[in-house]
C-alpha cells in the first residue's frame, strides 16, 4: 500500500495504482484541499479513507490540475461534500472528449477492460477559474493559476508559497514520458513550462501529474524535450513530409515511444493545417 509522504511542510503526496498518479492534500486549518480525484468513484473514496488516516480531518476542496479521465472521474464522491475547483474550459473539454469516451466504454466495457467507469457521472468542477485566484483553507494561502493551452486547454497549477510548492499535473511527467493525449496542444506546451519555470526557484518542489517530485531542472529539461518535438513538427509539416516518416525520425531523435510521438505528429499536423486551411 502507499504511504503518504509529507514532501514540504503539510503538504502530503501519496502515488497510486494504476497509473501511478500522484495524489495531494494540502492542510490547512479548515481542513484539507484535495488536488485530483483519480480514475472512478470508488478510487476517490479509497482516497477520502485514506486523508482521514493523516487524523487531520475531511477534504473540504478539491482541484482539479486537468479534464483528463485519470484526474476528474471520481469528482462525484466530493461533490457533496467539498467545494470542486478546475479550470473554465473542463466542461466544454468533457463534452469533446470525456463523456465521448465513456459512452463508447458504456456501449461495450468488454473491449477496454483497462477501464472501470461503471458508476461514474462526469462531475465538473463547481467553480470554474479563468483567471488566477488564492484561496484561504485556514491561515493558509493557495494560488489556483489556470494556465494556456499546453498538455490541455484545461491545465490549473496549484501553488503553495508558504511551502514552495507547486502541484501542475501532467504538464509535467516523471514517472513516463509527457503524453500527447486527447485535446494536447504540442506548440503551446513548452510556452507554458517556460512561463511556469520563470515563476520557481530551484529550491522549489514540484509535484507531477504522475510519478515522483521534482524540481525546476527538470521541468526546464521537460520544456526543451517537448520544444524539440514542436520544431521537428513544425519543420516536417512545412516540407509536406508524410506521417510515416516523421514519427520514426521524431521517435528516434527525442526518445520518445512511437505510440506518442505519434499521438503529437497527428495533434501537431491537425493544428497547422487548421491554421492555414
């Protein structure tokens, strides 16, 4: 079972199966604010069951770092009981991609067994962000700051100054390679990591969407991985070189999978063409 690691002052960490999302809570003197949600209901429970073993009370908020399954679907156990946060586009993202996805599921769970959606209900968040704001959880402060289009147009960071903190979700990945999921956008992503990397010290600590903490070095080092995959993108399209070609050549000089690196060749082609169509 994991454990919850406190990784900077009142600020606890705990990393689950599947998918080796890292799960934060954040105390303050009202109580505990929830960063992420998980895969499904019953996964958000085993989290609430799991705050109330710290001894420090309920979840009394909850944010959401993205609209992605992994991060929102367990919404619905909080709703009642907690205030939901998350940026202002995740209700137009889960009527694109989200509820789409879990209709094809609902259809026929047999054909992706990876999934256990059978109790969700796609839950936005209560209040939407569009702008930054700080929350009060209890003579402590915490920063909601909606960022622009990157690995979503979703994307929320969640700072903690006091602790020097920052929890952003997958626009940083550690424990796999960043993914060129559903609604990414490849050219804004390392804008975003730059911007974000401008308001950190190296002494800060960041907690990724999955896998372990992490510090400024690497996300800077995350930002010049995904700018190569923008410019390689960009070169390739200008040259009307077919897909084939530039997903074998991007995968072989960025290291990334195949699999991904062609999720963000076809997302990147996607994006230019509608630019110049």
């Amino acid at each position: 079972m994991p454990l919850w690691t406190e990784i900077a002052d009142r600020v606890y960490v705990r990393r689950y199966s599947p998918l080796d999302i890292s799960v934060t809570l954040i105390r303050g003197d009202e109580g505990l604010l929830l960063v992420d949600t998980r895969c499904n209901p019953r996964e958000a429970s085993e989290i609430r069951a799991d705050a109330m073993t710290l001894g420090f009370g309920d979840v009394t908020r909850v944010v959401n770092t993205h609209a992605h399954y992994d991060h929102t679907f367990g919404n619905s156990e909080f709703a009642a009981t907690a205030t939901v946060y998350g940026h202002s586009r995740i209700p137009a993202h889960f009527a694109a991609f989200e509820s789409p996805r879990l209709d094809v599921w609902r259809e026929d769970p047999a054909a992706q067994p990876q999934y256990d959606w059978r109790d969700v209900v796609l839950t936005p968040p209560a209040v939407l962000i569009d702008a930054e704001i700080e929350l009060d959880i209890g003579n402590r402060l915490v920063r909601l700051v909606p960022l622009g289009p990157g690995h979503t147009d979703t994307d929320l960071v969640v700072h903690v100054p006091d602790a020097h903190t920052w929890i952003v979700g997958d626009v940083v990945e550690e424990s796999g390679p960043p993914m060129f999921g559903s609604g990414s956008f490849p050219f804004d992503w390392p804008v975003q990591l730059d911007a974000l990397a401008g308001r950190m010290t190296d002494a800060d600590v960041i907690v990724p969407g999955h896998g372990a903490p992490v510090n400024v070095a690497f996300l800077r080092q995350q930002a010049v991985l995904l700018r190569n995959v923008a410019d390689g993108i960009r070169e390739s399209y200008s040259r009307s070189e077919p897909l084939e070609l530039v997903i074998d050549r991007l995968s072989a000089a960025t290291g990334l999978p195949e699999p991904i690196t062609e999720a963000a060749v076809y997302r990147g082609y996607t994006l230019l063409a509608g630019q110049t169509s």
